[in-house]
C-alpha cells in the first residue's frame, strides 16, 4: 500500500496470442506460476486460460471454458504490462460466468471491507462499482467479447 491505498498487485508470465478489435489477447497453459500480491506467495494456474486486455480497462476477464466456469472477471486498475509480465491491482470485486450460465458479482463483502478501510480511493469505488455493474449483462447475455470470440484465443493457445 501507499499513502494508505490499494497498490498491491498479481503479476504472471503469459504468451502474447494476438490481437483483435477487443483488445490483446494473452495465454498461460496449465502449470502457469501466479505470484500473489504479497510477493512471496506463488500459486499454480490449474487451467488453460486466455485473458483480454481491454486498453484502458478496469476489468480483466479470464476465460476458462472448462466443466465449472466459463469466465471469470478481476474488476482492476487497467493491467499494465513491465518487460514480459503483465500485473494489475485487483479491487477485490468480481464476476463470474459458471459453465452452465449463471453469472453474477462476486466479493462484494471483501470489495466493501476495502474500501471501508480506505484502502480504495472514492474514484477507485465508484469506477468498480460502476464497472461491475455495467458489465454484469454482457457477461449474462454473452456479449462479445464475453461469448465465443475467447474460444478461438484458447484454441490457438492449445494448438
């Protein structure tokens, strides 16, 4: 943290796949190494995945497309990429799209913990909010970039 705010942020190696009208395309395989915000606290990344980042964005979906979850989506500060690792400041709010199509908004009780400690900026709060919000019926109705155009990205990483 500085000056009492949220600076924290989750880093990985990914491959650069592409780009579209969406934004980058990024990949990791099964087996990626995850680095926590702590630094010191690595985890391994159970599935394929690709991830879009959207120029710009306050949201980062990954997309997974395996027997439990389709999507999920860090509500962040736009991800940033130094050298060859990307990494963004995750805001604790999330959504979710499960492989049978439910969706929904995720850690709202850790979102608001956060923000009630003052490790969010008021703008940081509204911006997450709103985004959240916003995106909620894309991810329902399986708008683009949150339908099918992920599938071919998860292909190319896979072949």
């Amino acid at each position: 943290m500085v000056d009492g705010t949220c600076t924290e942020r989750f880093s990985w190696p990914v491959e650069h796949l592409g780009q579209d009208e969406y934004g980058t395309w990024l990949g990791a395989r099964r087996g990626n190494p995850v680095r926590q915000p702590d630094g010191r606290r690595e985890e391994v990344q159970e599935h394929d995945a690709v991830w879009l980042v959207a120029d710009g964005a306050w949201w980062l979906p990954a997309f997974w497309f395996n027997d439990t979850t389709d999507l999920t989506i860090d509500i962040c500060t736009p991800p940033r990429l130094d050298e060859d690792v990307w990494s963004f400041v995750d805001l604790e709010l999330d959504l979710f799209r499960s492989a049978d199509g439910r969706a929904g908004i995720v850690d709202q009780d850790e979102f608001d913990e956060l923000a009630r400690s003052g490790h969010l900026t008021d703008s940081q709060v509204a911006i997450a909010t709103e985004v959240a919000q916003s995106l909620l019926p894309l991810v329902q109705m399986e708008a683009e970039p949150f339908g099918g155009a992920a599938r071919a990205w998860l292909r190319s990483l896979r072949s």
